[in-house]
C-alpha cells in the first residue's frame, strides 16, 4: 500500500477509532477506579506515602496535613463519588503543577538549559515528552511517586534539549544532573501510567 491508501483509510475510519480509544481508556480507568472506595477515609498515593481522605462538611476551603498525611474535602459525609475524585484530581493536578514547575526550574539550571513552557498531561502510554522547540508536558499521575522519581522524568525530559534522542551521550546528560536515574528508570519500566489510580 502506499502512504496515500494509508492515510486515506486512517481518515475513512477515524470515527472508529477514535471511538476504540475512548473505549479502551474507559476500561483501564475502570480497572484502575475499582481499587479506590471513594468515600470518607478513601486512601491514594501522593508523592510516595499513602494520603487519607476525610470529609468536613462546612469547613472553609481543602486542606492538606503533611503530618497526618490527610486531605480535607469541603463535602458532606454523604457526598457522592464523582464530587469526591474531582475534588482529588483538582488537588492533584494543581499539585503536580506546582510542584514539577519548581523540579524543571532546578533542573534546568543545573543542565543550563531553557524550556520553553511546560503543561500537564494525561496520557496512558508516556510519562514524559520534550518538543525540539522547547515544550515540554509531564503526566500529572507522576504526583503519586516519591520526589526522586518525579526528578528523574523532569531530568530526562530536559535532557532532551541537548539530545533529542536515546542515545549514549543522552543518558550520560541524564547522569550529569541525576546520577541515580538507573533506578528510577527501572522503578517506571515496572509501574506504567495505567496501572496508577485514573481519575
């Protein structure tokens, strides 16, 4: 077949497999979903230790104890699941950008390096992308792992500034800036984006 018949049919069938797709991420979000009880005392993993949820009815705003490791959600105890998990995501998403803001800035100081701007993802294959052009995007489900594994995406994604590619030069920038990145690679190779709790 030639490119032209390719794409030619990608485009016919596109309705379907857009369709699949969503189909497809709707099945791993089930599967994933099913493990966390969203209620009062739901637990999930944020930055590698176990937060509890705890329902307060008529507080002012969420709020988080470190030392307790407990998220308190403006809810009724009563309060249906969905509010529940969008409550969570929110906090989790604004934490993962707060956060991987402050890890790309460290980084790329000590890289001597630039981005151009940075945004959330939520993609279910890749933890990481960096754009020759400076862009970079970091899936917001890496909030649930311990700061060295956030650290070592961060790296590797701006180690692409230097090295658009895998190659040895790039692993050995990766290790200039993070030096213990082999375990931390090997630690994502076994925990893919889709086996984390999806929201």
């Amino acid at each position: 077949m030639t490119i032209a018949d390719i794409e030619s049919a990608i485009g016919n069938k596109q309705n379907w497999i857009f369709k699949k797709l969503t189909e497809w991420q709707t099945r791993v979000e089930q599967r994933a979903l099913s493990r966390i009880e969203w209620k009062d005392g739901a637990e999930f993993p944020y930055l590698g230790k176990t937060v509890r949820v705890t329902l307060v009815a008529g507080a002012s705003a969420l709020s988080f104890d470190d030392a307790t490791g407990t998220l308190s959600l403006t809810l009724p105890a009563l309060a249906d699941v969905q509010q529940i998990k969008d409550r969570v995501q929110g906090w989790l998403q604004s934490e993962a950008k707060r956060i991987f803001g402050q890890q790309l800035a460290v980084y790329a100081q000590k890289l001597g390096v630039e981005f151009r701007a940075y945004a959330l993802s939520s993609a279910l294959t890749h933890w990481g992308s960096c754009s020759s052009d400076g862009k970079i995007r970091l899936n917001w489900r890496l909030i649930h792992f311990p700061m060295s594994i956030i650290d070592y995406v961060v790296a590797h994604e701006l180690a692409h500034l230097r090295e658009m590619n895998h190659s040895p030069r790039f692993w050995q920038t990766v290790e200039s800036i993070f030096p213990e990145f082999r375990e931390a690679r090997h630690t994502l190779k076994h925990h893919p984006p889709d086996l984390l709790p999806v929201l």
